[in-house]
C-alpha cells in the first residue's frame, strides 16, 4: 500500500513508511509518475507515488525510522508496484511527513525524489490501475476539477515542482538543503491541514469560538503553513518560502 497514503489515513499501529517521486524529462516539462489505486476499500481511486511501510527486511534489524531503512523500502515497494528497478543510492530524501494527532494507523513517512531508471513500467494488479506520466501542472488542474484524488501530501509535493525546468533541476533543488519536516495537524472539522510553522498549529483558538484557519487564509496576516481543503482548488499557503 502507497506509503502516503498509510500516513494519513489507516488503522493499526504507529509505524514507518517511505514513498518515491519518480521523474523525468517529458516534451513539455518535467513530469511525475502517479499510480491509480483500485476503486474498491477504504481509499479508492486514490492517485499516489509508489511506496509502502517499511518492513523488517528493510529494517535489517536496526531502526524502522532510520534513513537507510526507508530507503530500501523506498527501493522494494517501487519494484513490487511498478516494476522499476532503483538503488538505495538514486534517492534524494527531500521530507519527512508526520500525519496528524488522532490519525488512525500514523505513519512517518520520508519522500525521495529519483530520476525513472531504465526498464518498463510492470503493474502490481492488486494494488495499481493504471499509471500516468504527468507534468504537475495537469496534475493540480485535474485535481482542481475534481478528476483526480490526491491526499495532501502527494499535493503539496507536487505543487512544489510546478516550475522546476528539469529533472536536473528538480532534483538539484530537493537536495540543496535539509530535509524538510511536516508535523501536521488537522482544524477542528478537518477541512485544513495545518504545519508546525503556522501560528495556529499550537493555538487553542479554534475552541474559544474563532477560526484558526479562516477561509481567507492566503490574505491573512502572520506565520502560515497551511492546506485549506474545504472547496476546490485546494489553497496552499507558506509565508515563510521554505520548502515546498
């Protein structure tokens, strides 16, 4: 199952997950492999990057929460969904993800971005419809039409490639600097997402009757890091420009 998707939204215990961004040079730009997930269960219809919990195998006996375990997940996962073939030593880890308080089944997940490498894609039928190349910008457009179901973090990664010019580039920028944390909480009805820069993630104030995140949250005033999610297109807000 698509690491993302496990550290959003499943149900068992806390654990660990890593997910792969594939990319490459298409003729109108850049564009990211995303994977369709079967339309029956709990999340059909989902479109995610390829990736999944990190297992014992991956763990070799040490962390589950340790970068080279989540990188030969990162390396399986992506073999046994679509068929390519990477090395731990492709992946540029770029964010690590920490779902929501209360979310069932949390699991921190870390990206990697990577160039596709040689080879066809292969789909795993039980867990794979179909997947598409796609420049970022058509990703976010489908979305916003309601075409395409995305979870936030696919979102927000890729809203951050819209104008990458290049793999080269895409993949020089995701690894210039430290690996950027998502600590991520919910509003009170779920409709935004809300990061541990933004003023409102330790605030009380959506139980003493005012709204931490307020529908004009683009034009509002302080620190924001944050995904309203109530009505499409979805609005994403960071004032402080770091990461995505």
């Amino acid at each position: 199952m698509s690491g993302e998707l496990d550290a959003l939204m499943d149900d068992a215990d806390e654990g660990h997950a890593a997910t792969v961004v594939l990319l490459r040079d298409g003729e109108r730009g850049v564009e990211v492999l995303l994977a369709e997930r079967p339309h029956s269960g709990r999340f059909p219809g989902a479109w995610v990057f390829p990736g999944g919990v990190v297992e014992p195998v991956d763990a070799a006996g040490g962390s589950f929460d340790d970068e080279g375990a989540a990188r030969r997940a990162a390396v399986r996962e992506t073999h046994e969904e679509v068929g390519l073939v990477l090395s731990p030593h492709d992946l540029v880890p770029f964010a690590h993800w920490t779902p929501p308080p209360g979310t069932p089944k949390p699991r921190r997940t870390w990206f990697f971005a990577a160039r596709v490498p040689e080879g066809r894609l292969v789909l795993a039928p039980d867990e794979v419809l179909q997947a598409e190349w796609l420049r970022p910008i058509d990703v976010l457009e489908r979305h916003a039409v309601g075409a395409m179901t995305l979870w936030p973090p696919t979102w927000v990664t890729v809203h951050g490639l819209t104008d990458a010019a290049s793999v080269d580039e895409a993949l020089a920028a995701l690894g210039s600097g430290e690996i950027t944390p998502y600590i991520s909480r919910f509003n009170d009805d779920r409709t935004a997402v809300i990061w541990q820069e933004d003023e409102a993630f330790d605030s009380d104030a959506e139980h003493d009757g005012t709204h931490a995140v307020p529908d004009e949250g683009p034009d509002a005033h302080g620190t924001r890091h944050r995904l309203i999610m109530d009505r499409l297109p979805w609005i994403y807000t960071n004032t402080l420009g770091a990461g995505f």
